[in-house]
C-alpha cells in the first residue's frame, strides 16, 4: 500500500478521535466522506466509530470482507492505526443482508481477538501436504579474475571510444561536438561497478503443508524405520461480537388515497386520471404504495466451533431477549427443551443450527402406534452407464439436513436417529456428518431460536 493511503487512514483517525481539525488527506485510493473511510469508493467502507447518544465514540466498526489484495493492505493498516482501540469486525455483506440500517449499529458486547496454536505429530502423509525443490544459493563477492576481465574489457570499450572521438576530430577539427578528447586515460578499478553475484550451489525439497502455505513440515526417520511428520500451526480468530442494530425493510401495500384503483378521486375523468400518490416513479405498481418499516433487534457475530474448519455466522437472536454478553447470546439461540435437556445432564446433539434431544427407549411400533411416518435414508449405488442417480432424501425440519432415518408425527414434532447429514442442493455442505447420540436412540430434532425471517 502506497505511503499517501497509510497517510490517509492515518489522518482520518486523527480527524475522528479529535487529534486535528484540519481536513483528510487525498489519496487515489482512499475516501474519506464524514467520519467513516471507504477503500477505493463508496461502495466499500472500511470503517467508521459507533457512538453513544452523548456522541463519545464507544468502539469501531471494520468491514470484514474482502473484496483486492490492495482493499486488504487498506483493511490491516486500519486495524493497525487502531489497535488499543475496541474494533468490532463484521462483513458488510451480512450486515446489509440482513437489512440492518448502519449507522443504527450499537455494540453491546465483544470477546479480545485469540490465538490458538496447534502442534502436530503423525507418521502417516499428512492430507494435502506438497513437496518444493528450492534453490541452494549463495552471494559471492567478485573474485580478483573477474575483477581484471572485467577491467580489461572496460579498458577495450574505453579505447575503442576515444579512438572513434579521435578520428572524427581529425576529420573536422572545426567541429563543436567532436573536440579533441586529449590523451588516452584507461579506467582504473575504482570505476568499475561489481556488484554480488547470486550463485545457486544446489537444491532442497522442503514439505509444506500446502502447495501455497509458507507452513514447513519436520520430516524426521524414527529409529523404527517409519517417518514421522511434526509440524505447528497457529491460526488467528476474530472476537465473537454482540450488536443492537436497527432493521428497516418495505412492503408494497394498497394506496390509501385512491383504494387501490389507482384513479385520483377529485380528478375524475380528466386527462390525468393517475393517483397522484401511488404513481411516484414508473416503476411503481399502480394501485400501491411502498411503506417503510422499522424495528430493533439483537444480533450475534460468531463462530460454529463444533467444526473442524469453525465455521462463521450472523444471526438475529429472538425477540424479547436482551442479552448483555456474548455467552448469553449463545445460550438464547437454544430452544427451551434443548436448555432444560442441558439442565438435566442429558447429551444433546448439534449440528449447525438443527439441535437433538434424547428420547427415552422408543422402537419402531411405539412410533407406527403413534400414526408416524418413518422415512430411512437410502443412496442406492450409481448404476453402469450412468453419472448420477435421483435419491429422494429425508429432510428435517425444512432445512437441508437429513438423517439416517427420520420419524415425522402428526402435529409436526420430527424425530431422527443415526446419522446426520447437511445435504444443500447445488453446492458443498458447510457441516460435516455427525453421529446422533449412539446412533440407536431417536431424538426429537428441533430447530435454533433464529427468526425464520429476519426482517418480520
């Protein structure tokens, strides 16, 4: 990042915590518009303070996205003009996702940034890890051979030179550009310009643990005879944050002027018979006018840590909880039987935001008794000649999570046992298969406490 940006965000920090009055600094690819920040345009903002109502700023808010690798210098010198300070990181995209109004955005709670370190030791092929051959090389100072070829054949250019200057001298001594350029004068060492030669003496395969990661694996052989692979990892984790925010969000309703008939009643059969009101904009649907709506809620910013890669996720948390820390807001996301099951010491099962509680021992006519609908999981194999074959999937709740097998009873309670899988069309899945309790017991399966619209 060039020197003018880092003296950009320097001074739109100054500007904002009250160090200077003079204006922001102009930089190609820096905006400064009041007192947020903006990486090569308005349509992507770095940053901007969170205030109280007296107006004292309270915290920072950073987007989280990303969007070139120059907006990513812009977003680290940020962070670094303001550490000491509170910063809250949260994507943009979500934020606007969710229809929250930006500058409503009130924080309530956020955990310090952690760094967990993981040591690892194996004796099998690490998965992904790639062999590099790298150079062996060296830095050699000119050796006193190069020294005099080179000299020697800064003599001969030298020469040849001034015997050319020589001859066009004598063939126009009159001339202002070909003087006499006098003796020959050969160059000494001093002149010369040797510099360090970069020689490569030889190769080394170094194991890393991807094909771009600067991660390098120890490869040791054990007195065994087997090869045991060690290796460290340290991976950073932003803090998990609690906000308060504002949600605005319009719905298309029936004009309340002309009923919906889109006529102006006092216009009548005159040429302009359009409601004045509902007929703002040709976009508009003639007969409606658009209301805006407004409401606050709380919002959590964090982490699926029951995965392996933890995955990241904003969610509105329900209505009527007011949480004051970031624990609690974890704790409103659980349904009541799922924080009652806790309660009682009884192992309750997640995955992604589908949660199981054990039931005590069912079988398979108790539920029949009960008028339920068991539907088993099954992918039968791909038959010769085909790439691909339908399978139709017992889905849980509405949500792309199926199971082993699945009991649906009437009154919509849904139970599952076994397995669960996160099958989403047309993509990967975010969670990984988890076992349900020991696989045998049916558990009810009920699903977080997220507002299923978030706007509503």
């Amino acid at each position: 990042m060039s020197k003018s940006a880092d003296a950009a965000i320097d001074r739109w920090r100054d500007i904002v915590t009250g160090r200077t009055t003079r204006g922001p600094l102009s930089a190609s690819n820096i905006m400064v518009s009041g007192d947020r920040v903006f990486s090569y345009g308005s349509h992507f903002e770095l940053a901007r303070p969170l205030r109280d109502r007296a107006g004292a700023i309270t915290a920072y808010l950073l987007n989280g996205d990303s969007y070139s690798v120059t907006t990513s210098g812009h977003q680290s010198h940020v962070r670094q003009v303001l550490s000491g300070e509170t910063t809250v990181i949260i994507p943009h995209s979500a934020l606007n996702s969710a229809g929250i109004d930006l500058d409503s955005v009130q924080l309530v709670h956020v955990k310090d940034d952690t760094w967990t370190t993981t040591h690892h030791r194996t004796t099998e092929f690490p998965e992904g890890a790639k062999w590099r051959r790298e150079e062996i090389a060296e830095w050699r100072q000119p050796s006193d051979e190069d020294v005099a070829a080179a000299l020697a054949k800064a003599t001969e250019d030298a020469r040849r030179t001034w015997e050319a200057r020589v001859k066009r001298h004598r063939e126009d001594p009159d001339s202002r550009v070909w003087s006499d350029p006098g003796p020959f004068h050969p160059p000494t060492k001093n002149d010369l310009y040797l510099y360090p030669t970069r020689v490569v003496t030889g190769h080394v395969d170094h194991l890393y643990t991807s094909a771009r990661s600067g991660t390098e694996i120890t490869v040791t052989t054990l007195e065994t005879g087997e090869t045991e692979y060690t290796w460290t990892t340290t991976r950073h984790w932003l803090g998990e944050a609690l906000i308060r925010a504002r949600v605005t969000w319009q719905t298309r309703e029936t004009c309340p002027e002309c009923g919906g008939k889109s006529t102006h009643p006092r216009i009548g059969d005159d040429w302009d018979t359009r409601c004045l009101t509902c007929a703002r904009g040709w976009s508009s649907v003639r007969g409606t006018v658009l209301k805006q709506h407004h409401r606050w809620a709380y919002y959590l910013s964090g982490f699926d840590h029951e995965e392996a890669r933890p995955l990241y996720f904003f969610a509105e948390l329900p209505r009527g909880v007011k949480p004051a820390t970031v624990a609690e807001a974890y704790e409103a996301l659980k349904p009541d039987p799922v924080q009652m099951a806790e309660q009682m010491g009884r192992p309750v099962f997640r995955q992604g935001d589908i949660f199981g509680v054990p039931l005590e021992a069912m079988d398979r006519q108790q539920l029949k008794a009960l008028k339920a609908r068991i539907v088993r999981r099954k992918v039968p194999p791909i038959p010769e000649g085909q790439t691909s074959v339908q399978v139709t999937l017992p889905y849980v709740l509405n949500t792309n999570h199926t199971a082993t097998e699945v009991a649906y009873l009437p009154g919509g309670v849904t139970l599952a046992r076994g397995t669960m899988y996160h099958d989403p069309e047309g993509r990967r899945a975010d969670h990984a298969r988890r076992r349900i309790g020991d696989g045998k017991m049916w558990h009810v399966v009920i699903k977080n406490t997220v507002p299923i619209t978030g706007r509503r």
